[in-house]
C-alpha cells in the first residue's frame, strides 16, 4: 500500500550551469536514482509527495527548472538548453543507470534528455504530454506582476491560484509568482511542435501516465506513442493534466508498479 502521510524535508541544493544557479532538491536516501522534472509554472517540490511515497527504494532528486523557482532564468528556453541542464545535474551528482520522470513540459525534456543522452537515462515515465504539443500558456499573461500582499496576489490569480500555491513568493516589492509568465510564453513556444523522432529514439522501459480528463494528451496520442514505441506501458488514471496533483496517491501507486517491473533490469532495459 502506498503511504504518503510521512513528511520529510528534502535537502536544497544548487550547482552552477555556465554561470547560472539551478536550484534542486535531493529527498535523498540509498535507492535508485529518479530525476523528476516539474512542467511549466512549477518547481520541484511539486514531486515531494511521489519522493515519499517512494522512498527509501528510490531516491528522487528534483530540479528547479532554468526559469523556475529558486533557479536563475535562463539566456534562453530552448530546448537544447532545458536538456543540458538535466544533463548537467546528473553529471554533478554521480548518477548512473538514472530513471527520468517528467511532466508536461518535463516530459519533454525527460524522452529529449533520453534521446540525446541515452547512456544518463535507464527508463522513461512521462506525465501527461505528447509526442506533438499544440497548446497555449498565453494565458498566463494576464497574472499579476506584484501584490501588496499574498491575499490579494491570490485574489488576482482568481481560479489559477490553486495550482500555483508552490510558486508564490514575497519579495522586497510585494507578492509575486516565482517565475515570469512571459519566460514561460517563451519557453513554451519552444516546446510547441513535433516531437515524434525524440519519443521514438529510445526503447529503454517506458510508461506514459494519461489524464483522461487532460485537455492536453488526448487518449488517441497516448494509445499511438504507445503503440509506436517499443516497450511502452500506458497508464489513464481519471484526472485532468497534472495527475501527479490531482490523484497523488493513485499516482504514486501507478509509478511504483512500473518501478517494480525494473527490479530484476539493472540496466533498465527490457528483454527482448
């Protein structure tokens, strides 16, 4: 059964990447190795209830994204650049034979991290986004700069503020959001676009985790990336886009059973 009533506090770190700070967390422990990588208005700690429910068996380290959280902006959101610093991470702290878990925009840079860099990369669990992605953060834009205070940086958010209770910050001039909505305008025009060849450049073990309320991943891209990748498990769960939020505990389950399956696979691959 899976526990998510432990809390722990997860040690924070950073390391400098051509001269920026990327911020992360290591819930730490002996376990096998996760990168987990948080989407668009998140950060890492978003993963803190996955960490725990997966723990001690595996250890999850988790990024502040370039742009993100406690991590510097980035000279650019590129997609080369969101991969380097995954790459970067790993090779900082010594990690091998690493599952890479991402959602939305970190799914992405989780299957590109893997394409690139298929020596970092054991195994593959992607959250709710495709192999196109074709949507619109824009959106975003109409979010306050600054509040006088969190109540009325809350109230402007309106319904949004639910999902971005991580990412709200006091600073010396107010209440603000722990990252630019115009950055992510931008880094989300980078994502958009097909991404068929990265999905299909690895067949290391892979689960892909559909919302099917997602008003992103729509079952028949899931059901294809499936089918057309070897090695491919899909998993729908009743939730909107972010299920790792919305049904943490059936989340969490649903990883771990895939996990299981890599047990008796030192190299996380599968047989043939």
């Amino acid at each position: 059964m899976i526990s998510l009533s432990r809390q722990s506090e997860p040690a924070r770190a950073a390391m400098t990447v051509d001269g920026r700070r990327l911020s992360y967390l290591d819930f730490g422990g002996s376990g096998r190795p996760l990168l987990a990588l948080h989407g668009h208005f998140n950060q890492g700690r978003t993963f803190a209830k996955l960490a725990q429910a997966l723990a001690p068996d595996w250890r999850v380290v988790a990024p502040d994204q370039r742009g993100h959280g406690f991590s510097d902006r980035g000279p650019d959101y590129s997609r080369e650049g969101y991969v380097h610093d995954a790459a970067a991470l790993v090779a900082h702290l010594g990690l091998s034979q690493t599952v890479v878990l991402g959602h939305s925009l970190g799914g992405v840079n989780a299957y590109q991290l893997a394409a690139r860099r298929p020596d970092l990369v054991s195994a593959l669990i992607i959250e709710d986004i495709g192999a196109e992605v074709d949507n619109d953060l824009s959106f975003c834009l109409t979010w306050p700069h600054r509040a006088p205070t969190r109540t009325a940086l809350v109230e402007q958010l309106g319904g949004s503020a639910r999902y971005l209770t991580d990412a709200i910050r006091e600073y010396p001039d107010g209440w603000g959001l722990a990252f630019r909505p115009q950055d992510m305008v931008t880094s989300h025009g980078r994502l958009m676009g097909d991404h068929w060849e990265d999905w299909l450049a690895t067949d290391c073990p892979a689960l892909l985790v559909h919302g099917t309320q997602s008003d992103v991943l729509t079952e028949a891209h899931a059901k294809a990336m499936t089918t057309r990748r070897p090695h491919t498990h899909l998993a729908q769960l009743a939730t909107g886009h972010t299920v790792h939020e919305t049904d943490p505990t059936g989340f969490a389950a649903t990883v771990r059973a895939f996990l299981d399956t890599l047990a008796l696979q030192p190299t996380g691959r599968q047989p043939e």
